[in-house]
C-alpha cells in the first residue's frame, strides 16, 4: 500500500503490483503501467483485485497500479461535496500519475472510474 496527498490534502491510497522478474510475454517490461480506476461505491479491491483482473495482468508482465478514488475504500473521505466530481478525480489521477515518475500509462477505468 502507498499513498498520495491531493493538493486538498485528501490521502489518495494505491497498491503497486510490480510483475515476476521471469515470465509474461517478451517486451511486456518495457510497456508502461496499467493504472485501474474502480466504478461507484465499491473499491480497488473489489473492483480489480477480488475479480482477478489485478492477477491476470501481473501474469502478464504488467506493472499494475490501482488506487481506491478518494471518499472510497482506503483513501481520505472529504464531507464537503465540492471535493468530489469529474474535475475532482482527474486531478487526482494526474496527480497519482505524476507521483510515479512514468512517461506514460494504459489507463483502464469501469463505471465511474471511466
């Protein structure tokens, strides 16, 4: 587990699953990460991980990051409502994106999420 601060001070937590060092087909370690974004009211976890998608991609080769979207699983849950919203959770994606220090990601998003 690791985490970010929003620039509204909201944690942003994610897991970083990083591939075996031996399998997954050739040229999978130079691909960028797949960063998953969970739908509405459920989290990393239950929308990635439970499900098998997670597993499956790391079998692959993939680098994966999933976060919990803020006021859902692990991460910071703000009571004002203006703290959330599309504009809201893209900051907070690009945020995320920077803080791993990569060129570019395979961004996969379901329901809310996309």
């Amino acid at each position: 587990m690791s985490e970010i601060v929003a620039d509204d001070g909201v944690t942003i937590v994610y897991d970083d699953h990083a591939p075996a060092l031996a399998g997954g087909p050739a040229g999978a370690a130079d691909l960028p990460p797949v960063v998953l974004h969970h739908g509405f009211a459920v989290d990393a976890h239950g929308n990635w991980g439970a499900t098998g998608v997670v597993d499956a991609l790391v079998a692959a080769g993939r680098r994966v990051v999933a976060l919990d979207a803020r006021g859902h699983g692990r991460s910071g849950a703000p009571h004002d409502p203006a703290s959330y919203g599309e504009a809201r959770m893209a900051r907070d994606l690009r945020q995320l994106i920077d803080a791993l220090d990569v060129p570019e990601v395979d961004l996969v998003g379901y329901s809310m999420g996309a």
